[in-house]
C-alpha cells in the first residue's frame, strides 16, 4: 500500500474534477470514469472484482478505513474534513469514495433477457429498475437517448450495487433494439394481456425484453411498433398507472416466475 497523498486546498485540480464527477450527471462522459460512494456501493464493486483508480478519504476517516479499502485502488487521496463534505452529495457524508474507470461502450448480446429503457428520466425509478433487472435475472440494460444518466451519481446510489452485474448500454437507438433476437414485450396501462393471465396461463415468455417507457408519456410509438406483445398490470384498487420502477419490478418477477417455472 502506498502511502497517500494529503490534500487541503480547495484551489487544488484533482479536488475540482472530483467535485464535478460527486455532483454533475453527466460529468462521467467528459472524464471517462465515476464516483461512488460509501460502505455499500463500494462494497458491491469489490465483490464484483472491479479495482477503483483512485480512493478518497476523509481526514478523519483515514486512520479508521479498513485494510481492505486502503489497498483497493491504484492511489488514494486524504481530503482535510471541509473539503471531503464538498464531494460528498449525501446528507450524512460517508467520509470514503471511490473513483473507478468508466466502462468501455459493451457489445449488444442479442440473446440476454434485457430492459429497455425508453426516456425514463427520473434518476431514483433508473436506478431501482437496474437494481429489480440485477435481482430477477436480467443481464442487459439498453437506456434510450433521452434516459437518465446510468452512471450519474444519483443513478448509483439508487441502483445500490446492481451497476457491477450488469451490461448497460447508454445512448441506444431503436436499431439497436431490433438486433434483439428475443420476445420484445411493451408496457401499456391501457391495452394489451394483463401480467397475471400470461403467468398463470403458462404464456408469459421465459426469456424476453421488457421496455418500459417515459414516466408520463409512456413508451413511444416508434417502440411500440417493435413490440411482441402488450402487457398490462391489473389495478384492482383502481389507480390509472404505476410507477415505472413499481411496474418494472412486478414485470421482471413475473419473467423470473415464468423462467423457474
């Protein structure tokens, strides 16, 4: 383990590029690597083999860090306890960060059980939808131009790990998609099949693409003329639609019954 290197002026280059990748969305892209933070994201890295770059510490915190961590990434910085909070967007600061290189852009994998993402925007429902795609079995995740930024610190965070199981292709095309040699089922809360005849009836693909749409306009219609069938949720309470990340988890166990079954 090297030792670290201290750093105390908010004048300092490195401090400014890490408070823009903590904070900005789509920062990631200029440098070409992100920002996760806390005990838990980068956790969930390590036990997926991914080495960070660079480790960030608080003051504080360093003396205390785990072995573990002080020896993940390539280099690490201790940050005086003022200028840690500014890299930290949490409300309690975790006083630890990581900075790991951004992925390079995957190759399709036509065969994989994936999510569409179409222009869903809100970064907490992209993330949580990552995190149901990670639990339930699907390995692919295609985010249409006009999807939130699947790398954004926010998207991180609300994904709590599910990042590092996953193929995530960002600033896709609906030419991309017709690659797709599987089922391409749409969700609809107003036409289509309800979820839970298709399950019970046996009919339910067990290996298919779900696309979920904008949180208000819904799937558009350039999508919808791909789709292998429509899919509905039945509502008995009587609300007019779901919440996409709500949806999208209810669709995907579904899909994992259906694949068990």
């Amino acid at each position: 383990m090297n030792a670290p290197t201290h750093i105390s002026s908010r004048d300092n280059a490195l401090l400014k590029d890490l408070r823009r990748l903590a904070t900005g969305n789509t920062d990631y892209r200029k440098q070409g690597r992100f920002w996760a933070e806390g005990d838990h994201l980068v956790r969930a890295a390590l036990l997926r083999g991914a080495r960070p770059a660079l480790g960030a510490f608080s003051e504080s915190f360093w003396p205390l860090a785990p072995m573990e961590y002080k020896q993940a990434a390539i280099k690490n910085i201790v940050f005086s306890e003022p200028l840690y909070a500014e890299l930290s967007a949490l409300e309690s600061p975790s006083r630890m960060g990581f900075v790991f290189d951004l992925p390079g852009p995957p190759s399709l994998l036509p065969q994989a059980a994936s999510v569409i993402l179409d222009r869903v925007q809100d970064a907490g429902n992209v993330g949580a939808i990552l995190r149901s795609a990670s639990a339930f079995g699907f390995r692919q995740v295609i985010a249409l131009k006009g999807t939130a930024a699947l790398w954004s610190p926010k998207v991180l965070r609300a994904g709590m790990g599910a990042h590092w199981g996953l193929q995530l292709i960002e600033g896709a095309d609906l030419a991309l998609v017709q690659q797709m040699a599987l089922p391409l089922l749409v969700t609809s809360s107003h036409q289509g099949r309800y979820l839970h005849e298709l399950l019970l009836n046996q009919e339910l693909p067990a290996q298919c693409v779900w696309a979920l749409g904008h949180e208000g306009q819904g799937v558009c219609a350039a999508l919808q003329a791909l789709a292998s069938q429509f899919v509905r949720i039945a509502q008995p309470g009587g609300e007019e639609s779901l919440n996409v990340a709500s949806a999208a988890a209810i669709c995907l166990h579904a899909s994992a019954t259906a694949a068990m079954g």
